[in-house]
C-alpha cells in the first residue's frame, strides 16, 4: 500500500477508547499502527493501536 495516509501525524495528541481521560502523544506511525508515548509520563512504556482504537 503505496502513499497511504494516516488520521494522525507524529506529535498528535489523542485518547484510547479504553482509556479516554489519559493523553497520548503520537510518536510514529508505521504499517497501519500508532506508536504513542504518555503525555504526562514519557518514561512510561510506549503503547501501540490501530487507528480506529484511538479518539
């Protein structure tokens, strides 16, 4: 898939469904999947989704 185009960029802020009150930031998208890091804790483990797991 050739040019394709994600929801959200790098540096995006944005919210699980699961978990909507807790920040993210996006840090990469690569193959169809959001790499995010925790706004108020970048320390914390990074956590991955699908585009339509996040707000």
């Amino acid at each position: 898939m050739v040019g394709q185009e994600s929801k959200f960029k790098p540096g995006d802020t944005v919210y699980a469904k699961v978990n909507p009150e807790v920040k993210l930031i996006v840090r990469l998208y690569y193959r169809r999947i959001y790499y995010c890091t925790y706004a108020q804790d970048t320390k914390k483990k990074e956590v991955v989704f699908f585009e339509r797991e996040l707000l």
